[in-house]
C-alpha cells in the first residue's frame, strides 16, 4: 500500500482574539439613561423604560433598587432638589452591560 498520510489540517491562529459582545445590534443607541431618583443618579435600561419615567413612577434601577420617583426628582418642577450624586453601583452595571471600562474613579489605580 502506498498511501499519503492524510495530513491534518493545522488551524492556525484564526482570526485573531475574540471580539467583544455583540456589538451592532443597537448601533449609536444608548442602552441606559440617567434617572435621579431617592436623591441619587441612578441609571435606567431603556428596554424596560423606552419612554422617561414620570413623577410617581416606580422604577427598577440597575443597581437592583425600586424607587418611587417624586417631584423633587424633576427639574422641571419647583421642588427638584439639585446636586444628586452619582450611583456607582449603577455606574459599574452600566459599564459591565455595555461592556465599558470601569470607571477611573473606581479602580483607584495609581499608576
Ligand atoms: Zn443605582
């Protein structure tokens, strides 16, 4: 018998590293937005909130909170309360979905 060894077809590296979660499916369309709410800046999914919440709304935020909005959440009410401080836990969610590095503030890297 003569036959050729049946060579095996070496898989070199194909295409390169894996590319990041899907990305496209909602090109240049924000996922998430920015609600104040309980004194705080939490961050909303838009899927579930297509349409910006309204005073006595509850909303369910990222961080896993459900708030009940208030006028004082609205600036464009009277009794809006200015100067909310960010929710980072919301923050850090909105960056794990949309797959962005954390935030500088977070990683406290001194290099
Ligand atoms: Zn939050």
């Amino acid at each position: 018998m003569t036959g050729e060894a049946s060579t095996c077809i070496s898989s070199a590296s194909f295409g390169g590293p894996s590319t990041p979660a899907s990305t496209g499916r909602f090109p240049m369309i924000n996922l998430h937005a920015w609600q104040e709410a309980a004194g705080r800046l939490h961050a909303i999914s838009l899927v579930d909130y297509p349409l910006p919440p309204r005073p006595d709304e509850t909303i369910d935020t990222l961080c896993g909170q459900r708030i009940t909005l208030t006028r004082a959440d609205f600036r464009v009410f009277p009794e809006y309360q200015p100067h909310k401080t960010t929710c980072w836990s919301c923050d850090g969610e909105w960056r794990r979905l949309e797959g962005l590095p954390p935030h500088p503030a977070l990683t406290g890297s001194t290099s």
